[in-house]
C-alpha cells in the first residue's frame, strides 16, 4: 500500500493540514495518509506546544471517519528528538507491506541537508512537496546537488496561508476564528482553554 506520512506538530490541525491531504490524496498514487504527530522539532524553538496526548486528539477529531486518513503516535513512542529517518526505518520494518512517501512544504526542502542522513532519506523515498508561501532560503548549491538523484513530486495544491501561529495568536486575542480549523477542534479547543 502506498502510504504518505504527513510530519508535524499539528499545534493545531487547521483546515489548511486538511486541505493539502485532501489534495496530494487525491491528486497522487498515495493509497492513504498518515498524518504523523511530532514532538518537539529539533529545528525549531518549543513554544506553546500543546502535550502530545492534546495533539493527538486534535488531529483524530480532524480526520474524523475519513477512511483516507489516519493519526500515528509513531514518533512520540520513539527516542527523542525524532529523526524523520529513523521513523521511516522503524516503520518500514513493522509495515512490510507499505511503500512510504514523505509529505513536506517547500520550504523544508531549503534544509533538508540539515536533516540527519539526509542524503539516505532522499535516496529512499518519494518525496511529495507542496507549496508554502513562505518557501524560505533558495536551496543552496549543496541542497541542488543532493536533490538532483531525489524522487520528488512537486504538487500544485492551492496555496492556503494559514498558519498554527497565527491561530494560536488569534485564540489568544479572543477571536472566534472556528472556521480555520475542522468541525471539533474549535469546541475542543474552547473546552480546554488552549492557546488562551
């Protein structure tokens, strides 16, 4: 089964998460998508991250009954920090019968030589990139060079600029901004007073 693992720290799922499943899902070969909870990534700063069990949750009341998709709590059982690397080893090897893809933002590929073995990772696996308005740095010379050998799928989902900054800023302003995020997670997050 083609599967695509789609890492993140979800802090919080918004529409726009669902919006680039919904699309590379249905305009790709993937089979389904595993939208995978991350804990702290070790490139960038730990504020305001909800606890993993509240992520989790988050994300399964976003996806709901679609059968299309499914949440992993992968990387919050492994040793921290999670390496995307090692999660695919580790899933490789308990799920024979998957092919995995990864599903990154454009901007992500700027870095991607930063990643642990990144030139083991990009040999492995299919990449799926979407599109972020923020693409961040040029790839350098290096970063090029390594993707040259890459199997990347660039794909032309719409451009949707919402960010868990920017929601979890607005929470904190009071606004009622329900309608950037699925149906549940706004009341779920209402319940517990995140983000306030």
């Amino acid at each position: 089964m083609k599967t695509g693992l789609y890492f993140g720290s979800f802090n919080p799922v918004h529409i726009g998460h669902m919006a680039v499943a919904n699309y590379i899902y249905e305009y790709s070969e993937l089979e389904e998508i595993w939208f995978v909870v991350s804990p702290h990534n070790p490139l960038k700063t730990k504020s305001s991250l909800l606890a993993d069990h509240h992520r989790m949750r988050l994300a399964e009341i976003a996806i709901g009954d679609d059968q299309r998709f499914r949440v992993s709590d992968i990387e919050l059982k492994l040793p921290q920090p999670s390496y995307t690397i090692d999660t695919l080893t580790y899933l490789r090897e308990k799920h024979t019968m998957h092919q995995f893809a990864i599903i990154m933002g454009s901007d992500n590929l700027s870095t991607i030589n930063k990643w642990k073995n990144a030139e083991l990772l990009i040999d492995s696996c299919k990449i799926f990139v979407y599109p972020r308005l923020n693409k961040g740095k040029e790839p350098g010379p290096a970063v090029k060079s390594m993707l040259q050998s890459a199997d990347i799928d660039v794909v032309e989902a719409p451009i949707i600029d919402i960010s868990g900054t920017f929601i979890r800023s607005a929470i904190r302003e009071g606004k009622d901004i329900r309608h950037f995020l699925p149906p549940g997670v706004w009341q779920y997050i209402k319940d517990m007073h995140f983000y306030e």
